[in-house]
C-alpha cells in the first residue's frame, strides 16, 4: 500500500484530512454534546492554575505570619477558594466524563452505522478484488473503538490547552527556562512517539492478510453450516493446526512490535524524568538563594508538574490522534469510495405493471481482474407475460446474465434495454425496485416467519393477508401449522425460540419472498434445488400461472421441468446457441436435445 511508504508531509497531510473526517463524524452524532463537553471542559481546566496560585497565597500568608501575625479570617478567603476549585473540579469532571462516555458511544456507534451502510450498498465488483476485502476487514477492525477513542482525546485536548497556557502563564512570570524545559521534554516525546506510530500501523497492514486468514479458518470451526462436515472428514484437527500456526506467526511478529515500542517508551519516561529533576534544580537553587519566596516555591513546583503532566497528556493526546487518524485511514477511504457504476444524472423511470419487454442486444462482459469473456456478442429478447428457462452447463453465463439484468456490473458491449431504455440510464435502485430475484444461494434470516416474507418489499408495515398468500403460492403454508406463534415464529437456532429449517423449508420461504415482492420482473435462479420432484413440479406449474402477465426468468439444470417454459435458451461459452419451446429444441436434435437425452436417461 503506497500510503505505508509516504512521506512525512503526505502523512501529515492523511492525518489532517482524516482529523477533519473525524470531527465530522463527532459533529453528525451530535453537534450539541458536542459542544457542551468542549466549553465545560475547557471550563474545568481553569481549576488547576487557580488551585496552584491560591496555594502559593497560602503559603506566602502562612511564611509571613512569623514577621506579620495574622487570623484565620485573613486566610479564611483563599481556603475558600481553594475548596470551592476543588469541588467544582470533582463535580464538573464527574459529570463530564459520564456525559463524554455516552457521547463517545454515540460516535462509534455513528461510525459503525455509516461503514454498515457503505458496505451494503458498495457495488458489487469490489468483492471481487482480495485488496478491497483486506481493507474492509482493516475498517472492521478499527471502527468499533477507534472513532470514540480519537473524540475522546479530541475533547480533552481543548481542556488540556486551556491549563497550559494558564500555567505555563504562571511560570513564564517567573522564569521562562522553566516553560523551555517542560515544552521540550513534550516535543521530544511527541516525536518518539509518532515513530513507533508509523511502524505499528505498518505492521498491522502488513498482517491483515494473514489475519483475515486466521479468522477464516476459526469460522470453518465454529459455523453451523461447516459442522457436519468438518466431523465427517475429521477435519478439525487440521483446521486447528493451520489456525495455530497462523496465531503463533502473528503473536512473535506483534510481540516484536511492541517490544520495540516499549523500549521507545522507557527511552520517553527517562528523558521527561530527567528534565523534571532539572527543573526542581533550578528551583533549589533559586530558593537557597532566596530569590524566590516560599510561595513562588510551591507556585513553580506546582505549576511546573502541572504543566509537564499536561503537556504530557498533550503529547500523548496528538500521539493518540496521529495513531488513530493514521489506523482510521482505511475506514475514510472505505466510506469515500467511488461507486463503480455510474449514475445517471438524469435518470429515466420505468412505470410500474408495464414492462413490455427486455433486449440483450450484443452483449459481451468480462469479470474484472477475470480470465476470458464470460458473455460473448449475446442476444435475447424476452417479451411481456413469458416464461423463459436458461440452461446450460455450469460457468456457461447464465447467472451472469441475470447480474448484469441487475446492474451489478455494467456490460463491456452492446446493451440491455428495458421498454427501449438502456438499463445504465435507469438509478439501479429504481431498476431493482422492478425486480423480485431468488438466488441459488439465497439469504436465510433467522427472524421471524413474517420479517423473512416481508424482506421481500420493505416499504412500511408489513401485510400479513399478503404474506399468507405469498406462503400458499410458494406452496409453504404449512409453516404456519408447524410453527406454534404462527406469523411471530422465529426460524433458525440463532436466537432462542427458534425452529431449524430443512433446506427445502429454507428455499421455500426464500421463494414466499419473491411472491411478495409482487415484481414485474421474475427471476428464479435454480428456485427448486433443495425440493423433492413432487414439490418441484408443482411449484413450477404454478410459477407460470402466478406470473399474471409478468416477465419470468428461471435458471435451472432440470429438463424435467424447465419443459413448461414458453421458451428455453441454450447458453454456451457465453452466447445463445438455441432457443425455442420444449418441443421445437428436441426436434432440432442439437445441444438441449443431448442434454435432455442424457438427463432423462438416469429416469429409466
């Protein structure tokens, strides 16, 4: 990654339009929390210096009372006063930093809520570049914590400001080599620092790799759908070494790392000690020589730590802000990527009920970073109220097809129109809105029965009179009976209450989805594969009557039920090589007729 090897002026100028970032993101979780822990904790900062001024009046008072005799309503003013800075601090510190606590929650879960977002609506060819999922996995990793980290360091850093300029005002009054001594010592940390900043972030983007491996293999361990076989093929002993032997390369290279930083660390603790002693030098000195008073004494030894304390956490708080804005890199650019397929500035719409017909025209498409054409100069024509069946071998294009019908890519050459409309002149949103799809490996929800049909269309409350139906058309009504809740059942072993689902149960309520969308476009990608034949060739026969004038695509390798189609296209290396009904492409005697043949053999 080219931003590992910047230079410091590009990394100072990542870290600045990340910090802007930043700010926006704490201002959008709440601007009015916001700015009410700024103010009152640049309110409480004030505190510190009048404590150490009103100690050094104490103590001059208390000196001077052997030459000046004095009552304790003479000093009764500053006791006051140094009890009241004492409270306020407690009181105000106490509640701010509960206040701070939610609000940093409510930036990370801002942070989270927009890198969700991102990845749900990303347009699909991202995933298929291995980088782009080493970036996510890097925002993943970041965003549940660094967000509300960074806003915290951001918010005290206004407070610690504030207690530095008052005091380093106090020791200015007195010597300005003391302010010199207690800057430098934080300059030199902050840059000590900022070192070990750049390697850890090096190498945790050098690991991400590695990383996401390790957790991939953990998953083969522990989800549902790998269990059975991971203990039919005795595989977890397997699994487990290559998880260890990943876990144990990760540990000794980190445990590397932060072995380097802690000796950075030890090497800062020294040289800021070693000021700090050279400080109270300079004020034993002084103080032997009575050129300072008592007073000044304890004004500079508290003004003094109090400023080097602050600066330290000052230090440590632009330390915090280069790492995070350094490490939240990955997370801004996830969330300021550009969309792969263009928008329309002025897209066309598509009125609902009256699609009349969809053109393939020339069309020819190759996966990015893939090898070949996975559609060659294809055409097909599909009109309004017809059923078409895809077939052909596995890789031929088919379910291709049908992601570029949903503008998951846009195609290398020719077209798809719908009503005469180029598709990339449509807002894929608006195009999508038209289309109902079921997919070979369709989503399971493990919610309720309801939430699983409704998925379909989510456009208000959900119609549980439509969601029945949409059960008795996809033939699985009968969840309603299995189920004890009826509608609020919930399906999966996820959450507790939950009803395990066979996969043709699951398939079934992936298809009750489809009927509830109420699409003017259908598409059935292997719709059937976890059914028996019965169930199968039923469903069928009522997919074509359900259609009620719509367009229906279905993808499958069954002949035995494909037959029922108006039409059947052949797809091979990418093209359409026949099309026609059931009967009019076994009399041709070419492609589909072999293949037929062959599969309906197995029957005999």
């Amino acid at each position: 990654m080219d931003e590992v090897q910047q230079s410091p002026t590009s990394r100072l100028t990542r870290v600045k339009i990340n910090l802007r970032y930043a700010m926006q993101l704490a201002w959008a979780a709440s601007p009015k929390l916001l700015i009410r822990y700024t103010v009152l904790g640049m309110f409480n900062a004030i505190m510190p210096p009048i404590s150490v001024y009103l100690g050094a009046v104490l103590v001059n008072q208390i000196a001077g009372a052997k030459i000046n005799p004095i009552t304790f309503n003479d000093v009764l003013p500053v006791v006051v006063g140094l009890w009241v800075t004492f409270v306020v601090q407690r009181a105000v510190g106490a509640y701010t930093g509960v206040g701070r606590n939610l609000y940093v929650r409510r930036v990370e879960l801002e942070a989270e809520r927009r890198l969700l977002e991102k990845a749900a609506k990303v347009d699909l060819g991202h995933f298929d570049q291995s980088n782009w999922h080493d970036r996510l996995a890097r925002a993943r990793r970041d965003v549940s914590w660094r967000p509300g980290d960074l806003t915290w360091s951001i918010l005290g850093l206004s407070g610690n400001i504030v207690t530095i300029v008052l005091m380093s005002g106090l020791l200015a009054s007195l010597h300005w080599v003391l302010v010199v001594l207690a800057i430098g010592a934080a300059v030199l940390s902050l840059v000590l620092e900022s070192r070990v900043t750049s390697k850890l972030y090096k190498y945790f983007y050098q690991e991400t790799p590695d990383e996401r491996e390790r957790q991939y293999v953990g998953d083969l361990l522990v989800q549902p759908k790998n269990t059975k076989e991971v203990r039919a093929y005795v595989l977890a002993d397997y699994l487990l070494g290559r998880h260890r032997n990943l876990s144990e390369t990760l540990f000794k290279k980190r445990e590397q790392m932060l072995k380097m930083g802690s000796r950075i660390s030890v090497v800062t603790g020294i040289i800021t000690g070693t000021i700090l002693a050279l400080a109270y030098v300079f004020v034993a000195v002084r103080g032997i020589k009575g050129t300072i008073d008592p007073g000044a004494v304890v004004l500079v030894i508290g003004a003094f730590t109090s400023v080097s304390g602050t600066l330290s956490n000052i230090s440590s708080t632009f330390v915090a802000v280069d790492q995070h804005t350094t490490f939240l890199d990955d997370y801004f650019s996830f969330l300021h990527v550009e969309t792969l397929l263009p928008i329309p500035e002025t897209p066309k719409t598509i009125p609902h009920t009256s699609i009349e017909d969809i053109v393939f025209e020339n069309v020819s498409f190759h996966y990015p970073g893939g090898q070949g054409d996975a559609l060659r100069h294809l055409d097909l024509h599909i009109r309004k109220g017809e059923l078409i069946a895809l077939v052909g071998e596995n890789g031929a294009g088919k379910s291709t097809l049908i992601k570029l019908l949903l503008r998951f890519y846009d195609v290398n050459d020719g077209s798809i129109k719908i009503n005469g409309v180029d598709i990339r002149d449509i807002h894929p949103n608006v195009l999508r809105d038209h289309i109902g799809v079921l997919f070979q490996d369709y989503a399971t929800y493990e919610l309720s029965v309801r939430e699983n049909v409704a998925m379909g269309r989510q456009n208000g409350t959900a119609d549980d009179t439509k969601i029945v139906r949409a059960l008795q058309d996809s033939r699985s009504e009968w969840l309603l009976q299995k189920m004890p809740n009826g509608l609020d059942s919930k399906v999966g072993r996820l959450f507790e209450g939950g009803h395990d689902l066979s996969g043709g149960e699951w398939q079934r309520l992936a298809l009750a989805r489809i009927m509830y969308r109420n699409a003017d476009i259908w598409i059935l990608d292997e719709p059937t594969a976890s059914l028996d034949p019965e169930a199968e060739a039923a469903i069928f026969a009522e997919l074509k009557e359900n259609l009620k004038g719509r367009i229906g695509i279905v993808i499958s390798h069954r002949f035995s039920t494909v037959r029922i189609a108006d039409r059947i296209a052949v797809i091979g290396d990418g093209r359409i090589t026949e099309v026609g009904s059931h009967e009019e492409l076994i009399a041709a005697g070419n492609t589909y007729a072999r293949l037929f043949e062959l599969q309906a053999s197995g029957y005999r």
